[in-house]
C-alpha cells in the first residue's frame, strides 16, 4: 500500500478533486460530501474538495438542472417551480439559497451576473 502511495495510485486529494469536478453538474456541495464520505474519503479531504466549488458555478449548475425541469412541464407559476425544480436540487444537496435563486433566474428568465 505504502508503494502504491508513494506512486500516486493512492490520491484521496486527487480522487475527490477529480469526482467533484465530475459530478458538480448535477450535485450540490452536501450530496458530493455524502459520496465521497461513502467511498471512504476523510471527510476533511472531501470538505477540501468541494470548497473549490464556487457560488457561481454552483448556481450556473443549479440553473441548468431548474430550466431542463422547466422545459419539459412548464411549472403553473413562481411556487410550483420552487415546490417542484427547488426541491429536486434540495434533493440532490444543493443549499436552499442556490435552489431559491435558481429558480429564481429561471423563472425571471433571467442571466446570472457570472454568466453575463
């Protein structure tokens, strides 16, 4: 084992960082922290790992996943978007600010300022 870590082959680091980058489109900091936790990574490696993520990469996510929902039943108003998109990312461990204002932007048919 030691050999295999002297190697590389053993990166916790590295394995988290890659998996987060993987995964961020579709899952928020808490369900990235959850699988990386379940595949045996210490959970400060995985805190390190997902504080890379940043506020407008985790909304520019959160808006693609509200706006394909959208798109395929488009909600009645404001609040059925939020009660159903907004709680599919709470699902999926995105934080109910991002959900909010994901929803939000869609909903406004608005551009995020990062992405403008």
């Amino acid at each position: 084992m030691a050999r295999l870590a002297e190697l590389g082959y053993l990166d916790d680091a590295g394995f988290a960082a890659g998996h987060v980058r993987r995964r961020s489109a579709s899952l928020g900091p808490l369900a990235l922290s959850a699988e990386l936790a379940a595949r045996g990574v210490d959970r400060e490696i995985a805190r390190a790992a997902v504080a890379n993520l940043s506020q407008e990469d985790l909304l520019a996510a959160a808006v693609r996943l509200v706006a394909r929902q959208a798109g395929r039943t488009p909600p009645a108003g404001y609040k059925e978007l939020l009660d159903s998109a907004g709680a599919r990312l709470l699902r999926r461990g995105f934080s109910p600010a991002i959900a909010r204002e994901a929803c939000r932007v869609v909903w406004r048919g608005t551009v995020p300022q990062a992405e403008a």
